[in-house]
C-alpha cells in the first residue's frame, strides 16, 4: 500500500505548519514558518492551518498525498506524545506508510515556553527544518503482531480494583486480583458513611466484596505481592508471591476460635487506626474477604518467642500451619490494572495543628473508625477520656492546598468533614466548627449536602486554621483543658480563638506506599505531586505511557468513590479492548543487525536489558528478536562496527537532525 | 564573550521521561531559553558517542542529554550505559581541547518540567560563560 521510497533526493515531503489557534500562531510566526519551509529541498508543498489535528486539517494532508505524490509528511504542531497517531492513521488512510510522518513540536518545546516572537519563531525554523531533513531519510516500517492473553492482572483490592475486576470477569475474561493485606476493601471498608447520601459505607462495600470472591473467572490473590513484571502489552509475566499467612485457607473455616483463644492482645490494629488492639492471629475486620485469619509473625508468641501454638491446639479443622512458608509464582497476563490506592500523608508532621501533642485530634480516617459501629469505640463519639465532646473543630486544607506539603486538593476532604459535621450533630451534642478555605462541593449532590448540613447548626468559619494551642489568659472563657483553635475568619477580617476539645484534621491525600516501587517495576511515571501519572490528562485519563497498563482510583490522584468507580469501569473497558480484539500492534522501531559488518563481538547480547540479541552459532552473526526487542537502542550506540541499527531513529536519520537544528535560523 | 553571546545548545532527551518533561514545561506554560533545541531519542541509551561529536562538529557550543532518574528508565538500563558513555567521551573531549563543562548530563523525570527549564538555564548561563571557543567545529560553521 506504500508508496514511499527510502533513496535522499526522491523526497517529496508535505509540510504543516499548525496556527493551534493562538496556541502557536500567538508565539510564532507561522506564514512565515511555512513560506521558509516551502524552499527547503525536498518540499513539495507547505501549507500552514489553524488546528491541523481536525478534520478539515487532516483531510487537506490525505488529499494532497493525492495530488502531489507526497511521500514524506512533517507536521510542525503540538508534542508528538500528543498527536502522533492521529496523524499516523490519516497518512495511512491515505496510502502512505504511516512510520513517514514525522512531527515538530513547536508548541510544548517552543511557542509556550518562549516569550519573544523572533526567538520562537526562529527555533520553530530550526525546528521543523531538522524535521524535514530528517524526514527525507525516513523508511516504511511494517508494525508487528502479538496475541493478546483474555487475562487480566489487577494490582490493588480497594473498590476500584474491586469494580474493574467485577466488569472484566462478567465480560467473560480471566482476572488475578492481588491484594497485599489479607482483605480486600480497602479504604472504603474502613469508612462510616459515604457523602452525599449517607449510605452505610460496609453496606454497599461488602456485597461487592462477596462477588469478587465467588466469581468463577476472578482469581483471589489476597496476602499477595507483585514482585516482578516483564514483558509487554497482551504477554506480561509476572511474579507474584503469596506471603506466608501460615492458615491453610482450604482447612479454615472462619470459626474464629483462633483468634479469641490467641494470647497476644496487645497489637495495635491497623485497620482501626492504631486505635483498638488485636490479636497476633487476626482477620482485618468482621466482614473480611477471605474471612481468613493470618498469623502476625513479628508479633506471634509462637515465632517471637519459640512457643506458645494455642491456636494449633485449638483449631479443630487443624488448618494452622506454622511452617507455612512464603512461595512465589508466574502469571501471564495480557493487560494490567493499577489500583494501589493513597494513603494519608503522614500527620506526624501536623503538630502546629496539635497532633500528637493533644490526645483529641485525629485524622479524617481515625475519625471514621471513631464514628463507625465496628470502631474501637462502637460508633460512639467520645474523647480518649470516655466523655462525649462539647467542642469541635474540623480543620480543611491540612496538609492540602499549602506549599509547605502538598500543592494538590485531596478533593474528598470538604465533603467528609461536612459528613462529620451531620455525625456529629446527630450522635453528639457538640457545638460543630469548620474551618475552611473555600467549600469544594463539586459532585452530583453535593452542595445539596452543603446546605442541608449549614441549616444543622455547623458554624462555618471561612480561614483556614492557623494553629492549634493550650489555653492562655487571652482565652478566660476557656476550659483548662480545652485546645484553642487560632483562624482568621476572612469575612470579618478577624481573628478568632475558638476553644474546642476535640479535633478532626482533613490530612491530605498522599501517593499509597510503595508508589514509587510499583512506577519502577511497571515503568509508569509519577505527577509531580506523586501519583501514578495517566497517559493524558484530558483524552487518556485511564491509560499509561506504558500500553497494556492501566490506573484506577486513587492511585492516579485522589478522587471520592464515584469517580473511582467511574474510572474503574474505564480503565477495565480500556483493557477489555486490547483483549476483545485478542491482539496487538508492536511498535516496529526495533533493532537491525546489518550482517556484513558484524563481527560477533556480543557487546549488544551483553547490554540488551530483554536478552533480545542472540550469536547465531551458524553464521557468527548477532540476530535481533523483533519480538523481544522493544527499540531502545543501547546496542546500536554500543556496537563498535556500527553494525546495528535502529529502525526511526538510525544514525543517518539523526545527523540530518542535527544539521537542520544547527544550520542557518540561530 | 559579551552577555549577548547566544549560545547554540543541542538536547537529547529520552522519549519517555526527559521529553515528557520538557513537555509539561510548555504546558506548565515556563519559560526555557530558546538556545536549546532538542532531538528526541527513545532511550538516552540509544545515544552514539558520535552524536554528540557531531553536533559539535556542526557548530553546538554546548550538548546536554538526559534520561530517566536511575532505576526509572523505561528500557530498564539504558540511562546507565548512557551516564557510562558520556564519562569517557568528557576525558575524550577534554583531550581534544573541549571544555567538559560543554557536555551537561542530568537525570530528568516526566514530572520534572519546572526542574528541567531551571537546568536548561543554568547550563545555558554556564556555555555562555565559556563562550564559542570550539576547536571541532567544522570550517565556516562556528561564527
């Protein structure tokens, strides 16, 4: 379908100079761009328009690889992270070889980031006249195909791998759904109430919980960790190893009579916030999934100290295992689903706020388990000391929306801290403060929330607070035991004390623990404010630079529930459509060895990271495996006979390059 | 050199997290120098020693390249047969009568966009100190 040719001096190349609206055009001078253009050698035509990427835009390339035997397209616009592909595919529909367009960003790399006309108009010249000559260098390439494994691997049991794990299983395609702790359910499973609509937050989890249990074509992998991940898009290998829970789940029976038996009562749970005990043999809560208990070893008589075996000797199926032992196995997989979720950011550091110093603050979450039935405290809210609060504040924005820690918004605090508010007002009698920067109610009823809480009674104060102190003689109304809230309340330009005797921080949303293992391993990078970053923030909001992988929930910024749904919903139907289709493009930018001047040195086998060049013994000559090669190019930079090179990117193609950025326009 | 010297810079930036980088500086609307154009490479692993010379031959005063930070890399390895390569080639380039200092290479991460325009500066300031003293350049290029 081709009608390209590789031999300089039969280019005739196109050349697209796009306005982007003022995104370009208000930077660079792009009449002149492209009348410059039209006299570089090779140029048949060169036009500038105002969005390229439309349809009009497009049409006008299609229809001039017609008119003028264009063999060679170069559109001078955004990042070609952007829209590369689009104009790929518009070549192609054309005839032409899709791998000989080529694109020039002069938008992200040249009219955005410089101030002056002259200067970003002349390195947009330079620009796109290093394109055009490397575009007459350009040769045809043929993409590849690979199966595509129906199986998908999600990493993370919150909701959100719990929902993408439910749609894919019901469209008839197989998921392993690892979770590191010994449930799934996540954060969700500790939550109370969900906003707006009060829903009992356990109601609506655990019946989802359930499904992902006992669906045929879900593979429960709790207790596990993913160790390793190779390969690529519809062929991952992965390793997961299942961590030594030392109960044989098939014996359990859930009975239970481990855990009260166990001796050890003195571990501080996590699942509570560190506010409640339980024991060194535990499941994570009542409604666990698995319900499964799990031998805490650092914590475990038997393994801390050398005996004890109460729970052996108690459990009737005999389901304990002590020398159970960590395993590790392989899955193959076609797609992966990233689900690790947040955590909150360390509130540690929040002792301007008085956490830590006063017994009665607490973190949005530690607040959850407070309010919650199944809590330390069975849903009452009381201070450390067992009385019911008279006072109290809820603090926005800590840790959030301050330069000091992080620039982001967590997004979900307003509306939960609106949420306690309502608890408080329901359960306690408690004069209810909040204080905020600006109320962020932004979902589908929301600000009906809003308002249906101000009319219970909550005192708003607008001004973030200041710090948290002990009571002065400036607070003579003040109990002695109370803890004065220091704010500015911004419409009265006033600054208040607000002596209250309890606290609930709204601390900020941070990247899960572990992020930056799981960017390594997958090679998905992060945002700056540490979350796994999407392929694009508007139009691939699921997707990964890394194809075949996919993010859902949190993980990717923090988002309430509905949006985390929504998105795991995406991210699964965005990997059923590498999977409906059972296979998948390769990208053919690989490795070439040129036999004749290879000398069988192996320099390339020892640098290659994917063991994808091997001595053929027959020939004395290293091969490439197209398959294996995913095109980085280290062993063409490697090779002393520069016998190898990289299709798209060969050195010829990239001296042209160079030629052209650092010729005339300077 | 006089403080109008514009230094000629070439860029070779890793597709995945430098390039990426200096995207989400255009997009983070900063302002980088105009005195460094890039080429975009897949991996900085893939960058030849000649690359470098080459743009020196044809008249750069000063070449920065950058990959993904250590263990980031998104071809596992390359960025570091890459920090390997250009240790020798500034030894080399020392030898010849280059200043090292002409060759700047930075780890930078596809977040790092505001990081990215500040190097981008600063090594910009430093080859316009150093000034057009390039003994590879080929006749008629460096003027």
């Amino acid at each position: 379908m081709s009608k390209a040719i590789s031999k300089d001096g039969q280019a005739a190349v196109g050349v697209y100079v796009c306005h982007c609206g003022t995104n370009i055009a208000g930077t660079v001078d792009v009449e002149k761009l492209a009348k410059e253009m039209a006299g570089e050698a090779g140029v048949v035509i060169s036009r500038e328009y105002k969005f390229m990427c439309s349809d009009p835009g497009q049409e006008q390339i299609k229809k001039d690889i017609a008119e003028f035997g264009l063999n060679r397209v170069v559109v001078a616009a955004c990042s070609p992270r952007m829209h590369e592909p689009t104009f790929r595919r518009a070549c192609a529909q054309a005839g032409l070889n899709p791998f000989l367009m080529l694109m020039a960003n002069i938008r992200e790399q040249c009219s955005w980031v410089t101030k002056d006309r002259t200067e970003a108009t002349n390195k947009a010249l330079a620009i796109v006249r290093a394109t055009v000559r490397r575009a007459r260098w350009m040769r045809p390439l043929q993409p590849g195909r690979a199966k595509v494994k129906p199986s998908t691997l999600i990493i993370g049991g919150g909701i959100a791998g719990i929902q993408a794990a439910l749609d894919i299983a019901e469209a008839g395609y197989k998921v392993h759904l690892v979770e590191r702790n010994q449930s799934i359910g996540g954060h969700m499973a500790e939550l109370d109430k969900t906003f707006p609509t009060l829903d009992c937050s356990a109601c609506i989890l655990t019946p989802k919980m359930v499904q992902v249990a006992q669906h045929p074509n879900i593979e429960l992998l709790t207790y596990h960790e993913v160790e390793e991940v190779r390969g690529s898009v519809g062929q991952f290998k992965v390793k997961v190893r299942r961590k030594a829970t030392c109960v044989d789940n098939a014996k359990c029976t859930g009975c239970g009579v481990c855990i009260t038996k166990c001796p050890v009562k003195k571990v501080p749970s996590e699942f509570d916030e560190k506010m409640a005990f339980r024991p060194a043999i535990y499941t994570m809560f009542p409604q666990a999934v698995p319900n499964k208990p799990v031998i805490d070893r650092k914590h475990c008589n038997y393994f801390v100290r050398g005996k004890c075996g109460v729970c052996e000797k108690f459990c009737e199926p005999g389901a304990i295992v002590m020398n159970d032992r960590d395993s590790v196995r392989e899955l193959e997989v076609g797609t992966i689903i990233v689900a690790t979720g947040y955590d909150l950011v360390d509130p540690g550091q929040f002792k301007q706020w008085g956490y830590g110093r006063f017994p009665d603050v607490y973190t949005g979450l530690e607040f959850e388990r407070l309010c919650n039935a199944m809590g330390p405290t069975s849903g009452k809210i009381v201070k450390k000391d067992g009385q019911a609060p008279a006072a109290v504040g809820i603090l926005h924005c800590i840790g959030s929306r301050d330069e000091n820690y992080c620039k982001h918004c967590s997004r979900v605090c307003c509306m939960y801290s609106l949420k306690f508010a309502h608890l408080l007002r329901e359960k306690t009698t408690a004069r209810v403060y909040e204080f905020y920067i600006d109320m962020r109610a932004f979902g589908k009823g929301y600000e009906e929330f809003y308002h249906r809480v101000m009319h219970e009674g909550t005192r708003f104060v607008r001004g973030k607070a200041g710090q948290v102190l002990a009571p002065t003689e400036a607070d003579a109304d003040a109990p002695a035991d109370s803890m004065i809230v220091v704010a500015e309340e911004t419409t009265l330009g006033k600054l208040l004390r607000v002596p209250v005797d309890m606290i609930v921080l709204a601390t900020a949303m941070g990247p899960a623990q572990g992020a930056k293992q799981v960017s390594e391993m997958l090679r998905i990078p992060r945002s700056p404010d540490g979350f796994f970053a999407e392929k694009h923030p508007k139009l691939a909001p699921v997707e990964t630079p890394t194809d075949g992988v996919f993010l859902a929930g949190t993980c990717q910024g923090p988002k309430d529930i509905p949006d985390t749904v929504a998105q795991a919903s995406g991210s699964a139907a965005a990997a059923m459509r590498f999977m409906a289709r059972g296979e998948v493009e390769i990208d053919p930018s690989v490795a070439l060895v040129r036999p004749e001047m290879c000398t069988a040195c192996g320099m390339c086998v020892d640098v290659c990271a994917y063991q994808a060049i091997e001595i053929d013994p027959k020939r004395n000559k290293a091969v490439v495996n197209a398959t294996t090669c995913k095109g980085c190019g280290t062993c063409v930079a490697t090779c002393r006979a520069t016998a190898i090179e990289l299709q798209h990117f060969t050195d010829r193609q990239i001296y042209h390059e160079l030629a052209g950025l650092l010729g005339e326009a300077w | 050199m006089s403080e109008n010297f514009q230094p000629r810079i070439v860029g070779f930036l890793c597709n995945w997290c430098s390039y990426a980088g200096a995207d989400l500086a255009g997009t983070s609307r900063l302002k980088v120098p105009a005195n460094l154009r890039v080429v975009r490479v897949p991996c900085s692993g893939r960058i030849n020693p000649l690359f470098i010379f080459k743009a020196l031959e044809e008249g750069a005063d000063g070449v920065m390249v950058s990959g993904c930070h250590p263990g980031d890399c998104h071809y596992i390895s390359g960025n570091r047969y890459a920090k390997r390569k250009l240790a020798v080639i500034r030894r080399l380039l020392d030898w010849v009568g280059v200043e090292p200092e002409r060759i700047h290479f930075t780890w930078l991460s596809a977040s790092e966009g505001a990081r990215y325009a500040v190097e981008v500066g600063e090594f910009v300031d430093k080859v316009r100190a150093l000034g057009r003293r390039n003994p590879m350049a080929r006749q008629g290029v460096a003027s």
